[in-house]
C-alpha cells in the first residue's frame, strides 16, 4: 500500500510518499480501506517539530490519527458482518496518511446512512470537540459568545452550535473569504482579526461588557486580547495554538476575574468518551443541525499541497486528503 511519512521535521517537502506492507488484522482487529483522512492544522505543527511537551514522535513517522473508510476484513474473533461497513476510527500510532490501516474493532464508530465518508472524517476529531465543549459551556440564549478561528475545522462547527443554542454569535477569523463563511454558517456579527481595531469591535458588539463565553481556537495574542475583554464572570476555553501558543492566561488572573478557564486537556480525548461523541457529531450531522466545511479535498500524493496550503491558513473549514 502507499503511505505518507515524515522522514524528518521541518517543511511540508519532508512528506514523502512510499510503498509499506498491507496490514493483516489481528485477532480482534479489522482492517479498514482508508478513504479520507481527515487533516489538522496541528499536524503541521507536530511535521515542524512542535508540540514535544504533548506528543511523542519518533522519526520517520507517518502524519495523522484519524480515517474514514470502509471494513475490507476482520480477525480472529471479530463478527464478520463488520466486512463492507463504512466507519470512522482513531488509528493510533501507525497514523492516518495510509491506504489501510488495522484497528480494534472497538474503536469503530459506524457511520449512519446519509452522511457521506468526507464529512464523516471532518467530523471526526471536529465533532468530537465541539461535542465536548457544548457539553462543558452550555450556550445560554442570549448570551455573547465570541468564537476565534471561527472559519476552521472546530471554529466553523462552535458558530453553528451556539447559534442554535440562541446565544448571540461574534465570528472572528482572518479575511474576508474567512468571515464571509462565519456568516453563512449563521454568526450574528463577524470581525475580521487581521484588521486593527477587531477587539474595539467586539467591546462595542457587547455593549461594552465584552462576552460572557469565548471559544479560542487561535492561542497567542488574539486570544489574549479575548481573555482581556471577557465578561466578570466569563468562561473561557482556551483550547487553541495554531501559531504555537497558547492564550498566555495565568489561571490565578482567571480567578480574580471570576472567570471559568479550561484548556486544551479538556478536548484531548481518548476512547469510548471519545467515540461516543464522536458518534453524536455524526447524528447531529445527519440530522441537519450541524454541517462540516469542507474547504479542500486533496489526493494522498498531494499530502504536501495540504500541508502548505494549510500553514497559509488558506483552507477553509477542514482539509482531507482522499486515499
Ligand atoms: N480540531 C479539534 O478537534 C481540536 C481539538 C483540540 C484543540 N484544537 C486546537 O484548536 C485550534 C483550532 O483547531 P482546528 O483544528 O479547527 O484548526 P483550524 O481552525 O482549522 O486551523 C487553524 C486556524 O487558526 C487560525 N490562526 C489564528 N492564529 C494563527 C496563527 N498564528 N498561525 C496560524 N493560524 C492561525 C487560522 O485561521 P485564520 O486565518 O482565520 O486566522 C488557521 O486557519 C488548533 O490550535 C487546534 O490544535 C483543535
């Protein structure tokens, strides 16, 4: 089969395609045929060397964590109606850049009819997350919440979410490709982050108390300035570091705001927790109350486009590379 492997760190050339043995599953495995992949801007990252404080990559490694395909066999052990099933699954530490991959059969998720394989995968890790964070800042109606990196993969589901949930969206990305989708996707005023003055904005949006929730997908100084205008009494999910940081927030600066603060561990997700969200993503999907974006759908030969184009922050919503 063909692969994907980073033979070292650094830019996205360092992505190359090889030929590796077909897996065979094990007892209690399937192999499932990788159809798309979803990408995520922290594989970037983790391809840049960043990220050695959370994740453990030893070189030469294979890119990703997560598929969407199709059971092509099963093991010792595992009931062969699984065989032709379409799935969604975590694939651990052989990766995701690959044709096939062997997996636990617990770790399938079934993916309900009605919703294609490419969104499925873009909702694989997206869902999961913004499942999670719905479920730990339940969206009051009315209620000011600011959404950063609004137009990305978790952004773009966190606007649709809380929009429903009736609180009063502010979308803030970079451009205007960018904060176009926001609005589409039912923001109820966007800001554009690149431009000066977008914090003045949110302040005057807010009538000046800022807002009671803000959802950080973009870390560093952006965020910052969100922690900055939050309501007293706020919440804040500091989860995101596409420019390799964090919201740099003191938890005790948290404190004397009386706000909330949580951060990335409480989306770092694992197992049945994460599949059962997971699987709720993938309802709610077929269900119509949420819609993935997928902004580029790139072959797997073309792994290093997706990874430039990426890193250009041109893609909107989620990238996945079609095996
Ligand atoms: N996806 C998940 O399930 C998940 C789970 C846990 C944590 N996170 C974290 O949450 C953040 C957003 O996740 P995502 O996967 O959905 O990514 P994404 O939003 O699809 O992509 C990252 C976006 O961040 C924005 N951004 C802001 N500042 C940036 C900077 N300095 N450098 C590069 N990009 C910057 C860019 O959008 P603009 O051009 O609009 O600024 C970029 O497109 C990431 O840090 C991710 O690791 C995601």
């Amino acid at each position: 089969m063909r692969v994907v492997r980073a033979e070292q760190f650094g830019k996205p050339d360092v992505l190359v395609v090889e030929h590796a043995p077909d897996p065979e599953a094990g007892p209690g495995e399937v192999v499932v045929g990788v159809r798309v992949v979803p990408l995520l801007f922290l594989d970037t990252q983790l391809r840049r060397g960043w990220g050695d404080a959370w994740f453990t990559l030893e070189l030469p490694y294979i890119p990703g964590s997560g598929v969407a395909g199709v059971v092509v066999s099963v093991g010792k052990g595992v009931d062969p109606a699984w065989v032709g099933r379409r799935v969604v699954t975590d694939t651990g530490a052989q990766g995701a850049y690959l044709q096939k991959a062997a997996v636990p059969v617990e770790n399938l998720i079934p993916v309900p009819e009605g919703l294609g394989l490419q969104e499925a995968a873009a909702l694989m890790y997206d869902g999961r997350s913004a499942m999670r964070l719905a479920e730990l800042f339940p969206v009051r109606p009315d209620e000011w919440v600011l959404v950063l990196a609004a137009a990305g993969g978790l952004g773009s589901l966190l606007v649709q979410l809380a929009h429903a949930a009736g609180g009063r969206v502010i979308g803030a990305a970079g451009g205007k490709r960018k904060i176009d989708l926001v609005r589409e996707l039912g923001a109820d005023a966007v800001v554009d982050y690149t431009e000066p003055g977008w914090s003045g904005q949110v302040r005057s949006l807010t009538g000046g108390r800022g807002p009671e929730l803000v959802f950080d997908g973009a870390g560093g100084r952006i965020g910052r300035a969100a922690f900055d205008m939050i309501m007293e009494g706020g919440m804040f999910s500091a989860h995101g570091a596409p420019g390799d940081r964090f919201a740099p927030i003191e938890p005790q600066e948290a404190r004397s705001k009386g706000v909330m603060l949580s951060g990335v561990d409480e989306v770092t997700l694992s197992g049945a927790e994460a599949r059962r969200l997971t699987a709720e993503a993938l309802s709610e999907a077929v269900a119509g109350r949420i819609r993935p974006v997928i902004g580029h759908a790139f072959p797997l030969e073309r792994a290093v486009d997706a990874h430039a184009e990426l890193e250009a922050r041109e893609i909107l919503g989620r990238a996945v590379l079609l095996v």
